[in-house]
C-alpha cells in the first residue's frame, strides 16, 4: 500500500512543492531568484514532509555574512516529543558566498528586500526558492489585475469563435 504523504506531487524537475508565497508575486517585482538551503532540526524535516509550512510572513536578513531566513511558519511535528523545534525560528540558508555578497548589495539600495517565493524538496533535500524583490506601489497591483482580467477575457473570446458561438 502506497503511503499517503502531505506534500504535494512531484513537477517536471522532480521538485515536490510543500508551500508557495503567491502574494509575494502580486506584492513585489522579483528581479532575481535564488536557490537555497536549509539548515533544520529533525522534527522540522518531518513537518515538511507533512506538507506544513507557510511562507507568507517570511523574508532573508543579511547578518555577519550568513543569510537567515525569519518568519517562516513551520508548525510543530504532531508526534515530536521534547524534542520538537519552535515554530518561527531563525533558520541558516546554505548560498554560496557570492550569492550572498550580491544579495547584501542589492539590499542595501532602497527599497529592495528578499522574500522566500517557495519550499520544496530536490532529492530528499528541503531548498527553498528566494527572491530579490523590489516593491510594487498600489496602481502597479491594480494595473497587473486589470492585464490579468484582459487576458482572462481575450481568452474566453477565442474560445467563444473557436466554438462557433457570437461574442
């Protein structure tokens, strides 16, 4: 019998999705991604593994040369004992020392931040997908909604003709 796991299904590269931060996408221009990862306890790996995670509150601070991931919500193991991790801790990201040397530029300019976009697993292994974000003002979200809803619309259009049907 197979065994039922939390995470979600593999994609074409053989990532398996545990969480995504969809909003980030609608709230900043990503201008670079990166791939990182992770330093974690035990129980953490098997939370994941669970397919528990939040992203939403997340972002990568800069410190002493090491990047460190804040905010993100990975909720206890329901079996831990003792043992179990916090839930919001600082964890280490595992980049190579350009990368964070190039992060650490670009933060320094205004407005720039890194946010986390996605935490999956590549080969037994937890990566999570960061982003150098640069945030978006409220007509650049609603011009994005309206280019959405154009297309959305154009779309529904071809299909009406393709199917003989008027506009």
């Amino acid at each position: 019998m197979a065994k039922k796991s939390g995470a979600k299904k593999e994609d074409a590269e053989g990532r398996k999705l545990v969480a995504s931060n969809k909003k980030a996408r609608h709230d900043y221009h990503i201008e670079d991604t990166f791939e990182a990862g992770l330093v974690l306890q035990g129980t953490e790996v098997k939370s994941l593994r669970m397919g528990r995670a939040s992203l939403v509150d997340g972002f990568v601070d800069i410190d002493g040369g090491e990047a460190w991931l804040h905010g993100v919500h990975i909720p206890e193991y329901a079996q831990g004992t003792w043992t179990n991790h916090a839930a919001r801790r600082k964890r280490k990201l595992l980049l190579h020392r350009m990368e964070i040397d190039k992060i650490e530029r670009k933060v320094s300019e205004k407005g720039h931040t890194v946010v986390p976009l996605s935490l999956y697993f590549v080969k037994g292994r937890a990566k999570i997908e960061i982003g150098l974000a640069k945030g978006k003002k409220t007509w650049d979200k609603r011009q994005a909604i309206a280019e959405r809803t154009a297309d959305r619309e154009k779309q529904e259009a071809i299909g009406r003709r393709l199917k003989g049907m008027r506009d």
